[in-house]
C-alpha cells in the first residue's frame, strides 16, 4: 500500500484551504480510488477526512461572509454559493424536501347506512332529501 499516517495531517491541511478531497490525490500524486479505499481501510485517514471536510466547509463560510463584508476584491457570491451547495448540499440547497407517510384508514359505509344516518340526523328533514 502507499498509504503514510502523516497523510491525515497533510489531507486535513490540504482542505483547510477549501480544497476537496478529491484532489488530495493530486496532491500526493495518487490514484484518486486509491485515496478513496484508505477512507475504509485506515479509520485514522477516515477521520481526518471528517475532520478535513468540517476546515473545508468553514473556509468557504468565512470566504462568504467576508465577501458579503466587501472585504474581497472581485468577490463573485454566486461562484461561492455554487461551490457551497456541491460541496455540501445536505445544508446549501434551495429546496428541502420533506418525506412523510400517511396511512387513511376508513370503515366501507353503505348506501343505506348513509341514509339511516340521514335519517337520524336532527338538522335535516330527510323527506326533502329524497
């Protein structure tokens, strides 16, 4: 295998940048699946990609807020925001969408059950429902 342990410094380093995790790959000059497996394979690379993805998430937080500040020259928000809602889409997304299941459960009422109901009912006069 190629994998080191000092990679999980150097992952978590790398996407404090805002990069990916993808290009890490590129980075260490690696087959990107490669990267990938050790995520399975070494829990101590996995968590650092946890950990990486979190510095990632908050470098481009903070890239928009300053932005939105005017502390960036040539600030373009929507790049920003477009990165964003790629890279984390479970929180920056326009649209949520909401799952529900609902079961109905109802009795069959017969036609005569009905008008014996009608019949009961002490508001109507069923002879002039007929």
């Amino acid at each position: 295998t190629l994998y080191k342990p000092e990679y999980c410094q150097i992952l978590i380093d790398h996407m404090a940048t805002g990069m990916s995790f993808y290009t890490f790959a590129g980075v260490i000059k690696c087959n990107p699946d490669t990267v990938a497996e050790w995520v399975h394979v070494h829990k101590d690379f996995s968590e650092a990609k946890t950990k990486g993805k979190a510095l990632e998430i908050e470098w481009w937080e903070n890239l928009l807020r300053a932005g939105a500040a005017g502390k960036v020259p040539g600030y373009n928000a929507a790049s920003v925001i477009f990165a964003l809602k790629n890279k984390l889409p479970a929180m920056w997304r326009d649209k949520h969408e909401i799952v529900s299941t609902v079961n109905v459960t109802h009795e069959v009422i017969r036609p005569k059950d009905v008008i014996e109901i009608l019949k009961e009912d002490k508001f109507l006069d069923y002879e002039d429902i007929k």
